[in-house]
C-alpha cells in the first residue's frame, strides 16, 4: 500500500487532471495510478491531504458514522469574538444543497498568526479591516463547511489551511510538498 501526504497548494483541484485554467494534482507529483485523495480540500483551501490506495482507510474516514478530527487554521475578516468562538462549538446553522444543516460542536479557539508557507495569490491586505485567526476542528466535512461556518457567526473567511488530520501533521509544510509515510505510521497517526 501506498501514502502520501500532500500540502495541496492554494487553486489546484482535488482531482488528478485539470479542470478549467485550474490545475490538478497530478501537476504536482508523479502519484501511482491507483491512489486516490481520502476526504477533500476545495480549490480556495490549502494544507494537508492524503493520498492513498488503502481502500480500508477511505470507507473509514468518508463514512460519516466513523468521526474523525480534521482541524484548519482560518484568517478571517474581523476580529473574532469569544460569543463567535462559543456558537462554533456549540454548532451553527448553515445551508448545505439548498437545505439547512445543524453542524456539530466543534473545537474553536483564537490563534496568534500562524508561520505559514506564503500564498499565491495573496490575501488582499486593507488597513481599515483587521483580520484575525481562529483553530477550528471539526468531525465532518460538507461543502465549504468551513467558510459557511465562520460567515454564519460574522466572520467571513480569508485564508483556510488544513494543518492536521487526527494526529496527522507536516513538518515544515510547504505548497507543493510530498511526503511518502509507512502504513504503520499512517494508522497509529489515524488512531485506526
């Protein structure tokens, strides 16, 4: 079996070929034929994903029944407040495919600025608008879950990088980066 952890720059697909004047992940990398992404990260988003052909790992972390720890690092418009903090972990309400959904509690907290790798294209800076950065870990992933979460309690999102999946972390992370990791690894980190 194959893994690989990826930190999946900023405009580029979760899928291999490209899709529109979006690149894939096969711009990349050269990944085996038959791996694949477990769980997502939309083109707007950055950070870490896995890639694998463990059929055992993808029917564990897509079924919605197994919950599994995903945290992000989020820059968004405006100060967050500590009542914007306590209704992210006590779940919000937002609009998946036209119908409303409840999130779970999630894990929130107030960051100091992170080291990041920078992004390209970057953030737009405005002197009249502070920005700020939270830590959010979540247990399911919709759709632009995230920026719908954040834009629900006023805040919406600048910057959203996945930094950690369970216990699953990149040292020194950088667009672009692959690292190969052991199965043995893989699923301790997983807690599988």
């Amino acid at each position: 079996m194959d893994y690989y952890l990826l930190y999946k720059p900023f405009g580029v697909h979760c899928q291999f070929r490209p899709e529109g004047d979006k690149p894939g992940l096969g711009s990349l990398y050269e990944f085996p034929k038959d791996v694949y992404p477990v769980g997502r990260l939309d083109a707007d988003s950055e950070g870490l994903l896995l890639l694998t052909n463990d059929s055992r790992i993808n029917k564990k972390f897509l079924d919605p029944a197994n919950k599994h720890w995903r945290t992000y690092l989020i820059q968004v418009e405006g100060e967050i407040t500590k009542k914007a903090l306590d209704q992210l972990r006590e779940g919000v309400s937002i609009s998946i495919d036209g119908k409303i959904h409840r999130t779970r509690p999630a894990r929130a907290r107030k960051s100091e600025p992170p080291v990041l790798p920078e992004r390209n294209p970057p953030i737009r800076f405005r002197k009249t608008v502070p920005d700020s950065w939270l830590e959010l870990s979540l247990t399911e992933g919709k759709n632009r879950q995230v920026r719908k979460m954040t834009a629900a309690v006023g805040f919406p999102t600048l910057r959203l990088v996945r930094i950690r999946i369970e216990d699953l972390e990149m040292e020194d992370p950088a667009p672009g980066k692959v690292i190969q990791l052991d199965r043995q690894n893989v699923y301790q980190k997983l807690k599988l």
